[in-house]
C-alpha cells in the first residue's frame, strides 16, 4: 500500500513540476492569459507595481506587513463576530483562542482548540478562515518563487512579493483547490449553506441533528494549502470529511501535490534535474521510514490486550474501519512529513512506536514542508550538508556554481536550529510548572512528555495536528502556543530568504573536479543520514524519557 500510494504521488507531483518550474522562471503558462487581467486590475486598484523588485529587506517587510494586516483584521472580525452575530447555541471564543487560532491559520498550521460546527460561523469559516487558509499557502509559495529566483539570478533582487502572492493564489491554488473541491463532491463530500441535516436512526424515537456546510470547499484549500484544519473536530476521521478510501486518496495526492512538484520543479529551474531527484529520493526515504515505523507499530496491537490473549489484527481503536491501518498510517504520516497536519484517526489511540512515527518528520520540521516552505526548509539542511561534506573531502563548498560561504552557512544554522530551540524551551517550562500547567493530564508521565512534545513539535514545524490528552484551550497554551507558531514561521522564512539574498548577490563561478557532487547518490546519502543525526542529537533525551519509555 505504501508503495502504491508512493507512485501515485509520485507521478501527480512529477507532472505538476514544468508548471511550478514555469511559475519559478517567470514564463508563461496556459493560464496566464486568463488570470493575468485578473492580477494587473488587482495590482492596479492597490498600487502595486510588478516590474518594481525588491531585495531581502524591502520583499519580507512587504511579506510581514500583508500577514499583520490580515490577521489584525480577522482576529477583531472573529472578536466582533463572536459577541454580536452568534447564532443561538454556538461558544464565543475568549481572546486568548482567537488568537491562537488566527494566528494559527495565519501560519498555516491550523492547530485547533476549538470544535469548528459548535464554534465559528459560516461568515466565519468563509472569510476568515479560508480566506486565510489562501492567504498562508500564497505566503508560502511567494517565499519560494523568492528563494529560488535569488538562486537563479545574480542581480541582488528577490522579486515583488505582492505580484508574487497574486501568481500563486491565481496561477497555482485557487485552481487546484476548486479542482479537488469538485473530485471531493463527486465522491460524497457534502457542500452546501444548510447548517444541519436531521436524521431519523432506525431504532428509538430520538432524532440527530448531524451538522453540515461548506466541508469540501474547505476540505479543496485545506489539503492543496497544506492547511489541515478540519470542518469537524474529527478532520478527515469524520465520515463527511472523508467518506472511503477513494477520498481518502485524493487527500493525500491533493496535500502532497504542490510540495513533491516544488522540488523536481527547483531541479528544473536550476537547471539540474539530478538534484532534485536526489532530494525527492532523501524526502521518500524519510516517508518510508516512518510509515512503516507506524505502520509495524499499529499492526502489531497493544501489547497490554496481546498479553491478555486478545489477538484482534492490530490497533484498530481511533481508526475508520472503511480506510484501515495501513491508509491510515500513509495518511498521519505524510500529513506530518508535509505540514499539512490533517488526520484521519484519533492520533492519541495509537502505539507508543506509531506515535513515534507520525512524530518524527515533524522534529525535522516537515521535510516535505508546506507549499512553498517546503524548498526553503530542506535547503536549509542541504547548504549544512554541502558545507560539512566539502570540508570532510578537501572540496569547496558550493551549489550550483555558487560558493557557500559563512554568511549561508551561518543563517541555515540559524534556521535549524531555531526549530529545537522554540521545542525544547516551552516543553521546558511546563515540567517545572507541572503542578499547575498539567492539572489536565490523566496518562503516565511518559505519556504526558509525549504529548507535550507533539503539541509544541506540531507548533513550531507549523504542521497542527493534534495527540490531545490534555486541555489545550487554556489561556497558557493558546498563547504559548500561537508564539511558538509565528517563531516557527516567519524568523526561520527570514534566515532562508537571506540565504537566498546572499545567493543572488553572487556571479555563478565553475570550479571544475573541485565540488562536491549535489546530484549524486552519495550526496543523498549523506543528506540523509545529517537530516536524522541531527534529529538525534536535538531530541534523543526527550524522546528517551517520553515515547521511547513509553
């Protein structure tokens, strides 16, 4: 099952790849004639000139000023919303979780502490809430176009991110999202303005009022933005959500799609297919390796029930028999491999070693990434493998002609170390004050650890999926929580788009038979095995004391 789900993927994010090159390079596409009026009346209405470019300072406050806008406005919309348009029934969300959940969305790691049909309004899931879902995924994919044209170019200028973000909302998601809303609702996902439906069960006289919305126009942006958040608080767990396997296949090629197509479409534009098959192949190690951590953890049951004589199959518990263990595995991890954070069983029902599975791409913060940050994440460990293998072999560091000097080596370190950084701390500060920020805790205390470390790993990789297991809608964590995620977004896009300034402020110089090969296998190999030693040497003593006890 793994490796047809692998192919799959595989095959959709490798034909998609000469359309992001295209958008990359800046050429034309075949809906560029259709969206281009739409963008310049846009850009026209709102001042922005495209031919005016920007290097690393002028293009991210640009990019940190459209992000404030929005989320200011969205969180006093959700505050006004909740006190004067509530219908009757519905929570009004405290300030504390309006703030984290736009700052949540805002960072595309739509991390939930909240149940979406009992909390937030239509006008509030369509404006707010996917209105931002769009915003974050063209954020992400705008750094991207940015990161790759410092690459390309030696002119010192990263682009114009406010044409950027139009390109990859109209030219890229937008289209695919509407694409996957239309398969989703061909294959029973309901969309519609009623708010419920009620039924009539077979036995009793009781009815069930089940409630309904716009769930696969959310459910399209919320896999193609690598988004996450879920119409129901069960995700693509909930039938509505993710009726059959058919569906639950379309999820999986719809959030893996844009991030699989960005990195053989970066070989392309740089020029070096090599390359990038060499990064697809350390990215499909990576999945393998914890799918089927997962996988063997969840078919292999609960040890407990297994010693009682129980022999049932696997862990079936928190699973939808319609999809199984092994899609179910498939699905945790890839959703945590990229950042999209979606889930289709309960997380907090699986083995201690499938937890562990689902967990570890999300320390290396979502190899994969998101749209757009996906590139940007695993060049950050490329530029420290290339600089450390160099130097091992007696070789000059450099890619793509460009030499990796101090500053680049300097700010991916920066970038990556970061991630452990704003982990670590947190998790840090609620042992010592666990009298009073654990009061919520029911499990064992490696239990408890892993579920600390899930809940800030899934913060700060901007992933967003849950363990559960203790109340996370207090006051503490929806802060902790949403600082944790704005740290993990845009500090670590800041690092990487510096690295891409400084790229482009370089003239490309061949050194022949004096670099280090980036598109060859042992390249791969040694990107591979720096990705998890340094995995390891960040965690190994949390994991030890927490999943790895358990």
């Amino acid at each position: 099952m793994i490796a047809l789900y692998l192919i799959i993927i595989s095959f959709f994010g490798y034909m998609i790849a000469p359309y992001i090159k295209k958008l990359y390079t800046g050429e034309n596409t075949k809906l560029r004639k259709y969206t281009d009026p739409i963008i310049g009346f846009i850009e026209k209405v709102a001042g922005v000139d495209r031919n005016k470019t920007y290097s690393f300072k002028g293009y991210f406050i640009s990019l940190i000023i459209f992000n404030f806008v929005a989320g200011t406005i969205s969180f006093l919309f959700l505050i006004f919303q909740g006190y004067f348009f509530k219908a009757p029934g519905q929570d009004v969300m405290s300030p504390s979780l309006t703030f984290n959940t736009i700052i949540s969305f805002l960072t595309n790691t739509n991390l939930q502490h909240y149940s979406s049909p009992t909390t937030l309004t239509y006008l509030d899931l369509t404006v707010v809430i996917i209105g931002l879902m769009f915003l974050s995924a063209g954020t992400g994919f705008a750094a991207s176009m940015a990161f790759v044209r410092g690459i390309m170019n030696d002119d010192k200028k990263l682009g114009n991110f406010f044409h950027d973000f139009l390109v990859a909302i109209f030219d890229l998601i937008l289209p695919l999202s509407l694409l996957a809303t239309v398969l989703l609702i061909i294959v029973g996902v309901p969309d519609t303005t009623y708010s419920s439906i009620i039924i009539h069960p077979f036995f009793g006289k009781m009815t069930v009022n089940i409630p309904i919305g716009p769930v696969a126009s959310l459910e399209g942006i919320k896999n193609i933005g690598t988004n996450g958040g879920g119409f129901y608080g069960a995700n693509a767990g909930y039938p509505f959500e993710n009726p059959d396997w058919i569906s639950n296949l379309i999820e999986v090629v719809s959030f893996t799609i844009i991030p699989i197509g960005s990195i053989f479409a970066l070989g392309q534009a740089l020029n070096n297919r090599k390359f990038g098959r060499v990064i697809y192949g350390v990215i499909v190690a990576l999945f393998i390796f914890s799918a089927l951590l997962t996988f063997f953890g969840e078919i292999s049951g609960i040890p407990a029930m297994a010693n009682l004589g129980f022999n049932y199959g696997g862990n079936f518990i928190g699973k939808e028999t319609a999809i199984g263990i092994s899609q179910s595995s498939i699905f945790s991890t890839g959703a945590t491999l990229t950042s999209t954070g979606a889930a289709n069983s309960a997380l907090i029902d699986y083995t201690p070693a499938g937890i562990l599975g689902i967990l570890f791409p999300l320390l290396l913060n979502d190899p994969l990434g998101g749209v757009g940050t996906g590139i940007l994440n695993i060049f950050s460990y490329v530029i420290f493998t290339v600089f450390i293998v160099s130097l091992m072999v007696g070789k000059l560091p450099e890619i793509m002609s460009l030499k990796v000097s101090a500053k680049e080596m300097k700010y991916s370190t920066y970038s990556l170390i970061t991630h452990p950084l704003i982990i670590i701390v947190p998790l840090g500060i609620v042992l010592l004050l666990s009298p009073i920020l654990m009061s919520s805790f029911v499990n064992t205390r490696p239990d408890q650890i892993t579920q600390l470390l899930y809940e800030f790993a899934t913060a700060a990789s901007n992933n967003g999926s849950e363990v559960g297991g203790f109340a996370t809608n207090t006051a503490f964590f929806n802060i902790i929580d949403g600082i944790i995620m704005l740290m993990g977004r845009f500090p670590i896009m800041a690092f990487q788009l510096v690295i891409a300034q400084s790229f482009a402020s370089k003239k490309p110089k061949v050194l022949y038979g004096r670099t280090f090969d980036i598109g060859s296998f042992w390249f791969g190999m040694m990107l591979f095995f720096t990705m998890l030693l340094l995995g390891l040497l960040s965690f190994f003593p949390i994991l030890a004391v927490g999943p790895l006890l358990s």
